[in-house]
C-alpha cells in the first residue's frame, strides 16, 4: 500500500481530505469539524498496528472516502458495518479512545483494559501487536500529527505518506 494522504486545512468552510490511491486513483472529501484529528488517529493506529483490513486499506481496495459518510443503509455492502473486517471495527474503537484522550487533553491510564472490555462487549479480538509500548508509540505519532495540524494557517495543506508492504 502506497497512499498520498492530504489535509487542507480551511477555517471557513471544511477542511478537505484527499487520499491517492496505490493506483494513483484519488478520492477526497470535505470534512466535518474535528473529523481532521479521527483521521490522523486511523493513520497513526494503522500504521503502527500494520492493521491491512481498516479504514485506509479500504479506500486503496477503491471504496470512496464519502462511502463512510452515507447512511448505513445507502453505503456499498462492503463498507456497511456488519460487513468490514474485524481490524477496520477494532480500529473505530482504537480510534474513539484516542479522541476521548484529545479532547480530555490527558492519557487514560486504563487505555488497554478499557479497549479489552469494549471489544468483549462487541465480541471482537484484542489485537495482540497493541501493548504498552506500541500504545505510546500510536499516541507519539498522533499527537504529533494533531500538533502539526494545528500551526496550519488557512488554506495550507499537510501531506502524509502511507507506505505498507
């Protein structure tokens, strides 16, 4: 996977998401408000994680970013949530912790036993490459991705490669 990740930062209107594909095909979409920071965690957890099956591997596979904000009865089955791949939901779990810990602007302590209880509630697997030291690693690359966001004048871009084998 080879995806060219850009974010436009606009303080008028929304900020936009472009993402080129391995195939060089491009998807973009404008973004709600704060959805800049969900987006640099999937890319932190991802690429950390090598999670392959989760929110950037499905848009290399073709799948639109605007097919993730449909309706879930109006999105292609594949991306419907019953459909996706176990990593894409652990990710979303992943990912929501990581926000929650933005916006209380301090880490849970009780991050990993927090994620296991959540998981078991939605019958997934506890992925086993997320420990302690992968955990601060995912959270070094975020914050500093958020960081790097937030000096970003109006309409300036950052840009993110996203290399896996």
């Amino acid at each position: 996977m080879n995806l060219k990740i850009s974010l436009k930062k606009s303080i008028e209107k929304p900020s936009v998401l472009t993402i080129t594909r391995s195939d060089e095909s491009i998807t973009w979409s404008k973004l709600h408000k704060g959805l800049e920071t969900h987006d640099l965690a999937h890319f932190s957890v991802e690429k950390t994680l090598l999670f392959t099956h989760a929110f950037y591997s499905i848009i290399d596979n073709g799948y639109n970013v605007g097919d993730f904000e449909l309706p879930k009865a109006q999105r292609p089955s594949e991306v419907q949530p019953e459909n996706l791949h176990a990593e894409a939901l652990i990710t979303e779990h992943i990912v929501n912790l990581l926000e929650i810990e933005l916006l209380n602007t301090g880490l849970n302590l009780n991050f990993i036993s927090d994620l296991k209880q959540i998981l078991a509630e939605n019958n997934l697997p506890f992925p086993e490459q997320l420990n302690t030291q992968s955990l601060e690693v995912v959270r070094t690359q975020y914050y500093s991705l958020v960081n790097q966001w937030l000096v970003l004048e109006h309409n300036e871009t950052m840009h993110i490669d996203f290399i896996m084998p």
